[in-house]
C-alpha cells in the first residue's frame, strides 16, 4: 500500500494527471461493474502492476483474489460494500455517473467540461470551477478529447449539520445553502456559483488531497475529508473577497449587491444587461458574472424578480388594469407575465389583488373565529 502522508500533490504535473486518470479508471470500474455487473474491467485493473496498489486501496482488499468474495455478494450487498452511502466524496470522472440530491463542487482540471444546468450551457474553460445547487437537473460531460474533471458532494444533512454551522453567518454562499435546504420557494432560484482561474491553486491541491484520501479509505477519513472541505470553502471565501476588492470600477469603488438592486429597481421597466453594465462602466460578460457573484442570482433572474416584485406593489394599491401593469413593469406578453407572476406567488394576478384587498378591510387580520384560507382550518383555534 502506498503512504498517501508522503505524496505532495503538486498539480498538473505528469506524476499527479496520471495518478488521477488511474483514480478515475478505478472509479468507473467500479460503478460500471456495481451497475451492470461487468467485472472484467475491474478485475484487470486489480491486476495491473501500474493500477493494483490504487484499485485494492479504493474497494478495501488485500490482494486481488479477494473480488471474487464480493462477486458473490447480491446486487444491493455488492452496491453498500462497494459504493456506500456517503455524506461527503470526492472523484474524478469524464462525465456524470452518478447523481444524488446534493451539492456539488466540479473543478475542470483537465481541458474543458461542459455543464448544462436547468437548461442553461456552462462550458468550463481548464481550472475554473462551479458549484452547482441540491435539486437542479444538471448533466456534466468533458469536452474535450483526454478531459476530465474533480467532483467534490456534500449532502444536504451534512451541509446543516456539519458546513453550515462553522461559516460566518453572513457568508456569502449562506442564500445559496438555503435554497438547498429548504427550496427556491424560500430564497430564490440559487442553481450554481462560477468561481474563474485564480492564481493560487490552494483550492486545488486540497481537492486532490482529498480524492487521494477517499480512494485511499486513510484512517479517520470523514474527519479528514472534512477538514479539507473547511480549507477548500475558507480558500473560496478568500478568493471572492479578493475578486471583490480587485474589481475595476469608476473612482476605485467596487458596488455593492445593494448598489445592483437598486439601480435596477429604479430602472427596471427597460434596463439590460448591456445598459446596466455601461452605467457601471463593466462589459455585459463581466456585469453578468458580478450580478451572480453578489446577489446570488443571474441577471435575468434579478430583473424578473424585481419587475414581479413592482407589478405586485401596482396591483395592490392602484385601480390600473392587469394588461397595463403587465406593460408597466417591462412585459409585452401578457400570457408571459400571467405565468412567471402564478410561478413567482402561487396565484393569478387578479387573485393577489383581490387577496390584499380583502385583507386591507380587514387590518387586524381574520374576523375572530374567521377559517382565513391563508392559514387553513386549523387558524380558527388561535381567535377565541
């Protein structure tokens, strides 16, 4: 067995893309052979000279003679021995192989990957890396011809029990860490954070470190994989931080989520990306990236929610028909504004006015022993 404590996982060296294309081999025979039984693979695996040191480490044997006690087993004792259920792991692959409700960190290390996420294409250019949100359909392919890429999970109980009681309560990912948690009805639609190259590769010497020691199976693993996943999100903050002080703005003042709100907030009838990042005298590519970065949000996402946000403020305090606020606020399709609208309140337009002013006649709420449809049957126990 080789000692993982000596190896310094220098990245993009000849000796370190090779150890982690071994690793990723390893890991797809693995998952093949769990998911279709095609045990070949990994068989030779175990016995190549070059591969059979890695392959025992990673499925916990002492010589290769020993699969055949697990080929024995039956598909779903052969799945727990071979891929338990994990709250946290680290691969390498050259696509997606497997997906479970969770967070996921995807570092391109070697050429391009291509994510598409909800619908939307993110192409990762070598060294960037993107965190993608619980509960959004993705699908995750190289790109490139030889590519692969670092995939780092967390699941959500360990996210609320382990990560997210040791950041700062003003972290920057804690909006995104909630829509994990408890859904984009509560705190919008989070899908993924695009961190660019950066100049130290801290972040990713600690993923490589942390894929050896999970393929390894090292001695107290979850309390070292967790400490790496502290370092990688300490080295995540400290880079947006950074990102944030060096960014080029008018008189050296960088803006602020509030700055972005509020300006599209006074503009949002028309404002574009374009004419947002002129204001702030940034390009469309970078403004976009900025608006992500602060807010959480995309830009398109921003807008939308905002403009819904005044269309609202009309409908409960003027007479104008919904057509007329529809156009107010920046929308020329009405059957388009009728469904974001129901999608972003749970109701139509007419039912939101009616609903608020139903409850203007009404200030101290529900007439007492009233059943209020906002609070179901039950309300009536709590008006005496």
């Amino acid at each position: 067995m080789e000692d993982l404590s000596l190896i310094a996982p220098q990245p993009h060296t000849p000796a370190t893309d090779a150890r982690l294309r071994k690793l990723m081999e390893i890991e797809e025979a693995v998952e093949n052979y769990v998911s279709g039984s095609d045990l070949a693979t990994l068989n030779r695996l175990l016995a190549a000279p070059e591969y059979s040191s890695l392959a025992l480490q990673r499925v916990g044997l002492n010589n290769r003679h020993e699969i055949w006690s697990i080929a024995q087993l039956d598909p779903d004792a052969r799945r727990s021995r071979l891929l338990p259920y994990r709250q946290l792991g680290f691969h390498c692959y050259r696509h997606q192989l497997t997906s479970i409700p969770c967070v996921r960190i995807i570092h391109a290390y070697c050429g391009k990957t291509r994510i598409v996420v909800d619908g939307e294409e993110l192409l990762l250019e070598e060294d960037q890396l993107v965190m993608l949100n619980a509960d959004v359909d993705y699908t995750i392919t190289s790109a490139s011809e030889g590519s692969f890429f670092i995939d780092c999970f967390f699941t959500k109980y360990y996210l609320s029990n382990t990560l997210m009681p040791r950041l700062p309560r003003d972290c920057v990912f804690t909006p995104f860490f909630e829509q994990a948690l408890f859904g984009a009805q509560f705190t919008g639609r989070n899908t993924y954070i695009l961190f660019d190259r950066s100049s130290s590769d801290k972040v990713l010497r600690f993923l490589i470190y942390s894929i050896l020691a999970f393929s390894g199976n090292v001695p107290l693993m979850d309390e070292v994989l967790s400490s790496y996943v502290f370092l990688i999100f300490h080295e995540l903050l400290l880079r947006y931080a950074n990102e944030r002080t060096a960014m080029p703005a008018p008189d050296s003042v960088s803006p602020t989520a509030t700055d972005l709100v509020d300006y599209i907030f006074a503009n949002f009838e028309s404002v574009t990306l374009a004419s947002a990042a002129e204001s702030f005298h940034f390009t469309p590519d970078y403004m976009g990236k900025l608006v992500k970065r602060l807010t959480g949000e995309s830009f398109v996402d921003l807008v939308r929610n905002i403009r819904l946000i005044k269309a609202a403020e009309l409908l409960e305090k003027s007479d104008s028909a919904i057509a007329a606020i529809a156009n107010e606020v920046g929308y020329q399709n009405i059957s388009h504004f009728y469904r974001l609208f129901e999608d972003h309140f749970g109701c139509t337009p007419a039912a939101y006015r009616e609903d608020k002013r139903r409850r203007a006649l009404t200030p101290d709420g529900p007439a007492r022993g009233a059943r209020d449809p906002q609070y179901g049957p039950e309300a009536q126990n709590f008006f005496p």
